[in-house]
C-alpha cells in the first residue's frame, strides 16, 4: 500500500549546566525548593557519569518547544566545554507532573545510533468518516537507525484514505524510510468494520455483566 510519509528532523538546541556537587535527597530537593534548578546526569561514550544542575524554568521551556526530541549542546558553565547529546530519561512528579530529574545520553553527530521515533498519523481514514467503522492504532513508534545528526524528531503518516478492512504495516514506510529497523509484518493502524466493531462492544457488555452477576451475593 502507498503510504504518504513525512519526515521531521530533529532540531538542534543549547542549554546551559552546572557541575552539581549536591548528591542525596536532602540537597537535591534544596535545588528545587530554593534554587530554582533541578538535577541530571550526563552518561556515555565510556566517560563518567556527570552529574549536573540546571534552571529549572529554561529545561521546561526547552522540552515544551519540542527538545523532548532534539539534539542538545550542553554547555558546562564556566569552563568552555560542550558537548551533545539527546534526552535519555525524564522523570517526573507523581501528582503535579513536573519535571524532576533529566538524563542526557552523549552522541557524536557523526555517529549511528538506533532509536526510538515516534510516529504519528494524520487525517480520518474514510472508512471511519464515511463508512462507520473504527480506526484502531497498534503502534505509536517505530526504531531507526542512522547517524545522530540525521535521526528524525517524528514520523508522520496520511491516513485519510484507508477503507473498512485497510491497514497499514511497518513494510508500507520503507519505499520513504529505509532506515526504520522494526519488523515489517508489525501492524501501525487498522480500519475495523462497524459489524466487528459492534461484536466487540456486545461481547465486552456481556463480559462485565456476567462478572457482576457472579460478584452478587445469592438470596437467602
């Protein structure tokens, strides 16, 4: 099947870090609460692990303008060193969602690599549309390898025009992106027929009523 594909690379952006020499709950929780930066670590290419600290309010800027997906240039304050690298890890706050800790994975531009891209679809399949049916997604990304300077920020895909019973396999997008190392046969999207649709919903109602029936005390 055709399959219209766009490819969007990944944008290069800079951030300024400070060697962190606070470790353990107590201080790193300070850095938040009266300092304003949060904390990270710098790991790869068989160098230490540096730990560091940076503005909180000029992370979160940067990972809402899209450096979720970026290449950084990590400048240590200070001493004039630089290097790049991509985001690894972020880890976040349970109730208020803000970001608590960031991991950076060093790359060398010129270097490949294998990763994970999000993939995403655009439009309403006409099956959906006009015939009624249901669009079921299977997978939200797919893993490429290249050099860390070419690796796209995301892939986006047209589905405006699958039918009822269309679907489309990882092996569509390689005629565009022969760079993408998933298995092929793996399923991305689905139009479902409205008939199967309905099955499902009947056989998923009936499942939940037998349990309930089952879960109720019998009359004495």
């Amino acid at each position: 099947m055709a399959v219209a594909v766009k490819i969007y690379q990944r944008e290069t952006k800079e951030l300024t870090l400070t060697s962190r020499p606070e470790r353990g709950k107590g201080p790193v929780g300070r850095l938040r609460r009266e300092q304003e930066m949060l904390p990270g670590v710098v790991y790869g290419h068989k160098q230490e692990p540096q730990p560091f600290k940076i503005a909180a309010r000029s992370l979160e800027r940067a990972l809402v303008a899209g450096g979720r997906n970026a290449i950084f240039v990590l400048n240590e304050d200070g001493t004039g060193k630089s290097e790049r690298a991509v985001v690894r890890e972020i880890q976040y706050h349970k109730v208020s969602g803000a970001v608590m800790h960031i991991d950076f994975l060093r790359i060398n531009a010129d270097e490949e690599y294998t990763t994970s891209v999000p993939l995403l679809t655009t439009g309403i399949p006409i099956g959906v549309s006009i015939g009624g049916g249901a669009l079921q997604h299977s997978l939200n990304a797919v893993d490429m390898h290249c050099v860390a300077s070419q690796m796209p920020s995301r892939i986006e895909i047209d589905i405006t025009t699958l039918q009822i019973g269309d679907s489309i396999h990882v092996s569509d997008l390689l005629a565009s992106e022969s760079r993408i190392v998933t298995e092929g046969d793996i399923t991305i999207v689905s139009v479902l027929s409205p008939r199967l649709t309905v099955d499902e919903e009947v056989s998923a109602g009936t499942a939940v009523a037998e349990e309930a029936e089952a879960a109720t005390p019998a009359a004495e």
